[in-house]
C-alpha cells in the first residue's frame, strides 16, 4: 500500500474518483474482525476473500461482482431510458390536454371540429337536444360517419364531466348473450332484469 495508507483507506480514495468510484472493490484481508470488516464495507468494499485464498474462489467472486456491476449500470440506463420517456409522455399529455382545451373552448365544448354548413346544421341540433330535460337519442349511419363523435359532444353537454362516457360495439357481443351482458342477470333465472347502474 502507498505511504501509510492501508486498504480501508485506498478504498475510501478510489472511491472519490468519480471514474473509479462504481467499481466493485473486494478485500483480501487476514483480518476476521467483524469490525474491521465494517470499516472495509463502510468505506466501499461490496465483498471480502479471507488469506490465503483460493484462486478459484476468488475469481468466482470478481466474476460475480463484475457481472452485478454490469447488470446495475444496464438497468441505471434502462431507468434514465424509461424516465425520459416519462417526461416526454407527460409532457404530450399536457399539450394533448391544451389542445382539447382550446378545441372545446373553440367548437363549445362540443369537441366537432368543422366549418361547413353540414357541421354548423351538426352543432345546431346538438345544442337544440341539449335544452330538453329528459331525451333519448338514436344514432344510425354507416361506419365511420362519426357516431361515436356525437354521442360523445351529446354526453358531454348533458353530464359535463359527471359520469364516464362509455363506448360499446354492440357487433362484437354474440346476440344471444347481449341482453345478459348488457343488463346482467340471476343464476337460473328465466328472464332478465334490468340492473340501473349509477
């Protein structure tokens, strides 16, 4: 060891050198102290080989240790990875949410986008369903008209937030379990009851 520098306190100096502080550091050590061997690990040691040693299990170890030192820095990357992706998702979250701010404000709240007469007639009904009290509406067309889209805009204007909007494709439930599906039923019961969910 350099000077009067003994391994407790080599450790402790390569452990301030920023590029050697991450590797592992074992001690070879006649000493069985347990104290002292708390010092080796406080200054940094990660294991410890007893004099005289074996070569073969001390290699072991170094294999060991080298490959937790690998597998640690990997999933330090994984993380640094895995946190930007966070930042970036969050961050188009919040413009997303903007957007769909400006969008409302701009189209009513509504969430159509459109300037033609066929979508000015669109927003007009909408808003005329809205001033009922009590309405149910049937949406038909062919697919991709935008059925969806008014349903939401009419759920939108009529709870405003107070209950989820909920999209079912009724095309993807087998006719004969639709009605169980839909409004639930009894265990060997022979018609179906209606369950109001609230």
């Amino acid at each position: 060891m350099p000077g009067n520098l003994n391994g407790i306190d080599t450790c402790r100096v390569l452990k301030q050198i920023p590029e050697i502080a991450p590797v592992p550091v074992i001690f070879i050590t006649v000493d069985k102290e347990s104290q002292t061997l708390i010092q080796a690990f406080e200054a940094g040691g990660v294991d410890y080989v007893n004099k005289p040693f074996c070569k073969d299990e001390l290699m072991a170890r170094i294999r060991t240790h080298v490959e937790l030192y690998r597998l640690r820095r990997e999933l330090e990357s994984k993380n640094r990875d895995l946190e930007e992706e966070i930042q970036r998702r969050e961050s188009a979250e919040i413009e997303r949410d903007l957007l769909s701010e400006q969008t409302s404000e701009q189209t009513g709240g509504s969430g159509l986008i459109g300037q033609s007469e066929q979508a000015k007639e669109l927003q007009e009904r909408i808003d005329n369903l809205l001033s009922y009290e009590k309405v149910t509406v049937l949406l038909y067309g062919e697919s991709g008209t935008g059925k969806e889209l008014v349903a939401k805009a009419i759920h939108q204007g009529r709870i405003k937030g107070k209950a989820p909007f909920v999209s079912l494709n009724c095309a993807a439930i087998p006719g004969e379990l639709a009605e169980s599906m839909l409004f639930g039923h009894l265990k060997g019961g022979s018609s179906i009851i209606p369950v109001e969910l609230t």
